[in-house]
C-alpha cells in the first residue's frame, strides 16, 4: 500500500517561480508532500495558471475586497484550506502579514521563504538592502511562521556571494536559483516530519554539509590560502 502524501496548499500573490520548483520536485513518487491546492489573494497572480497547466486546483480569496478586516480573509482563506484537507501551508510569495490567530492555528504547519539570510535583512527590499549594508554574502532561508514577520525557526538557509558589479536583478536571479533548491527540499522535510518544531527550535533528521563559505576567498593576491 503506497504511503499516504501530506496534503499541502501553496499560497501565492504573484508569478509562483518557487511554485513551479515545488511542482516539479512533486511529481517524484517518493515525494512526501502532495500539492493538493495553490491559493492567490490575487485573481491576476500568473502562478494561478502554473498550477492549472500541472493539473493542480488553483482558486482566488481576493484580499481587497476585505479592506482593514483581516479576521474576515483569514476566515475565508482558512475554510478553503479545511474544505480542502491541507495539512501543510506554504508561503511561496504570498504578500499578505497573517495575524496572530491564524499563525497559532497553523503552529508547526505552515512554512515560508525569505530572500535573505535571516536575521538580517527581514521584510522587503532585501537585496538592495544587502547591496548598500556591503555585505559579501547574502541568500534565503526557509523558516516556520510564527506571528512575528521573518521571526520563525530556520529550516534551511542557502548563501551566495555578493560580487562586484552586482545589481539588484543579478543577486536576485542568484538567490533565486537557490531558492528553488532549498524550497522543495524543507516542505519534503517537514511533510515528512525530517525537521519538525521541539522547544521554539527546528529539529532536523537530514543530512547536513560540511565544509564552509567564504567570500572573498583566501588566497587571491598573493595571500595565504589559510588564515590563522
């Protein structure tokens, strides 16, 4: 008997390029997560057709219509996922603060990616934030959602380095195509119960690297390949 898939619904605002690695790594039959339900609170989000073209039910709780009542979309949005028997939420782009109520309801549950190495950089803007801070690395991290924005307990983390000459678009598209590594692989974790919630922290069952980054890297300009 083939073991049973956690139920998974992906929540987006815009174009679904993390999407689209989720549904190619879910087509994997020993994939533990099923992308059982894409939702937008925006009717014009291009990602809504990503998951219609895989076959994947793709349905819109418009926001704007709710204004300040908050409560009333998350209602809304949250009969869809109860209608839909999802077990996991996963934030792939999904521009709205969620409040407290509906964090707690989804404790453990409900995943999110940052274009940042948190701590650093939380919120918008964060490679034109990385840029002027001059830092010489910069990545994303995928973490649980707790109330607080970008707060929750990392997942994983994937850093690239910050060269000379780049813009915002070329450390975007850097970060991005880490991000469509480290995204599929921390829902596979938690659908799977690989990394799950102990004490406020993240217990991980997976294997981990070794090694270290470094940017720049020892050696150039006649240095010492070893710093003491």
């Amino acid at each position: 008997m083939a073991e049973l898939k956690r139920r998974a619904a992906v929540l987006i605002s815009g174009r679904g390029s993390n999407l689209g690695a989720l549904i190619a790594a879910a087509r994997h039959p020993a994939y533990p997560a099923e992308l059982a339900l894409v939702l937008s609170n925006r009717a014009d989000a291009a990602g809504l057709d990503r998951a219609r073209e895989a076959g994947i039910p793709a349905e819109v709780v418009e926001s704007r219509p709710f204004g300040r009542d908050r409560a009333g979309f998350e209602a809304a949005l949250g009969a869809r996922l109860e209608a839909a028997g999802i077990g996991l939420v996963v934030l792939a782009g999904f521009m709205r603060v969620l409040t407290e109520g509906f964090v707690a309801a989804w404790a453990g549950r409900m995943i999110n990616i940052h274009p940042s190495l948190l701590p650093a950089f939380p919120g918008l803007d964060t490679h034109a934030r990385a840029l002027a801070a001059g830092v010489r690395l910069h990545g994303c991290t995928v973490h649980f959602v707790t109330p607080g924005v970008d707060e929750g307990p990392i997942i994983a983390q994937a850093a690239v380095p910050v060269l000379p000459g780049d813009d915002e678009a070329a450390l975007a598209a850097r970060v991005l195509a880490q991000e469509h590594r480290i995204f599929p692989a921390a829902l596979a974790w938690a659908a799977s119960g690989a990394a799950r919630l102990e004490g406020g922290r993240v217990v991980l069952d997976a294997p981990m690297a070794g090694g270290a980054l470094a940017n720049p890297l020892p050696g150039g300009a006649g240095l010492p390949t070893e710093i003491p």
